[in-house]
C-alpha cells in the first residue's frame, strides 16, 4: 500500500492506495480517504492502523505545507505504523517531474502543494491547456499548457480568509460566519453584502485567469479543487469542473511516475 499525506494549512488530507492502482478522476481505486484538522492529528495512526489490518504500507509520500511542527508530528505518527514503511518521502517542487515543466523564477519556491495539484492536473488531463484553482485558506491560480509548462500562477485570500480581514479590520462589520450557497447578487444587509463581494472577488479573479489564458491558447479547461470548490463553481462565469483531493491525486501521479521509471531503468 502507498500512503498519500496533504498537510495543508487548516487540514490534513491522506488516502490510502493499493499499489498498481491507476491515476483516474474518480479515485476508485483507492482504498480509503479522509482528513482531519490538525488539532485532531494524533488519531490518524489509530485509524490508519485499523484499515491496514492484514496489511502494510510500504511508501508514504507526503507533502506539507503547515511548518515544522506538522513535519514532526506526521513523522512522529508515521513511525508507529506497524510494520515500519520501507520508505517516507517529502514532495518538494522541482524542475521537473510526471511531464511537468516548473517555470518559476526558482523551482523551489513553488509551494509543493501547488506543484503537486499541477502533476495532477496534468496526469487527469495531459496535453490539455490547463487553469488550475485550489480554493482553500488561500486560493490558488496556476496555469498549464498542453506540453506540460507552468507559466506561472497568482495566489489570493481564500474565502473565509477574505472575510475574515474585513471582519478583524473594519469596526462596523459583522462576522459573517459560515459562507452559503445562496448569495443574492446585490445584497440589501451587511453579511451578504460581504459575502456577495468575497464571493464576486474569488469568481472574477479564476475568470480573469481563465480569459487571460485563453487569449494565448485554445480549448483552455478549468480545474477546481480544495474545500471552498463547491461554493465557488456556481458564481462562475466560465466552464469548469471539480476534482477532488488534487493534491493526492499529485502525489499518486508523481509515485507512479517515479517507480515508472525505475522500472524503465
């Protein structure tokens, strides 16, 4: 079995797959998926440990984003799986993986989340004009061309973020609480008022990234991921679909990819 971990910055996202199983949209054929915040981080040995009974893992890749303390207790928690992986590795950006081109300035940069979603992108749809979103903590826009080049991208506050800063920084404003799907276009109260802006703001930004990309290439397809997708997608003006748990799905391309090759070789 290959355990998939995605430290985030508010959760942690894993899978378990079966060695072999193929890369697909759908994630069938993975064996199970879940995520926890990270405050709750110390019961996903337990679990893990219950769905692996009669079985064992024997890689872990991992790609993290919450800082040291997070490495450590991951690295703390992977070590008492029984038996012990053969081997534990940390997805980081680099030049060039799974048919993937990292154009930024300095490859190391890109957030491995973010490298890891465009592997996974690329393996979903290859050879497709990409515009790939992670609507999280932070809301990510990264562009793809069709042979596989990173052309670069634009981070912007996440939903909850976005309303937060006007909540925490303006005396007069409530907090708006949960966001909903049902947000008038013009708003006649001060919560969906906000609301209506945060969301306008998240649409119009993947719209103009979309219609930017689109100027230089053709049939440019738009990916939506992270856990503020579903509230995003109704508020846009251009094509796209969902696909869940990009990141994972990254990091099951890049392995596959990786022991691929050592096949070759």
């Amino acid at each position: 079995m290959l355990l998939l971990i995605d430290a985030g910055n508010t959760l942690i996202k894993w899978a378990i797959v079966p060695a072999g199983a193929p890369v697909t949209t759908e994630q069938a054929s993975w064996l199970r998926t879940g995520e926890v915040p990270h405050r709750e981080a110390e019961t996903l040995q337990y679990l893990w440990q219950q769905i692996l009974v009669g079985q064992s893992v024997k890689r872990v890749l991992a790609s993290n984003v919450a800082g040291n303390t997070a490495r450590e207790q991951l690295s703390i928690l992977i070590s008492k799986l029984q038996p012990q992986p053969a081997s534990i590795s940390w997805f980081v950006s680099v030049r060039s993986l799974a048919g993937v081109t990292n154009s930024y300035a300095d490859f190391s940069r890109l957030g491995g989340d973010r490298f890891a979603s465009l592997v996974g992108a690329r393996a979903l749809f290859p050879d497709e004009n990409l515009v790939i979103v992670t609507c999280g903590t932070a809301t990510t826009i990264d562009t793809l061309t069709s042979d596989g080049t990173f052309i670069g991208g634009m981070i912007l506050p996440g939903l909850r973020l976005m309303a937060n800063s006007l909540f925490s920084n303006t005396a007069q404003l409530p907090d708006i609480g949960q966001m909903t799907e049902d947000i008038p276009t013009f708003a006649t109260d001060t919560i969906s008022a906000i609301r209506n802006g945060c969301m306008t703001a998240q649409a119009g930004a993947i719209g103009h990234a979309v219609t930017v990309h689109a100027g230089h290439l053709n049939n440019v397809r738009c990916i939506l991921s992270g856990g503020a997708a579903k509230l995003v997608m109704p508020y846009l003006s251009i094509r796209a679909q969902i696909v869940d748990n990009l990141v994972l799905v990254g990091l099951h391309a890049a392995d596959a990819d990786k022991h691929a090759s050592d096949t070759l070789c």
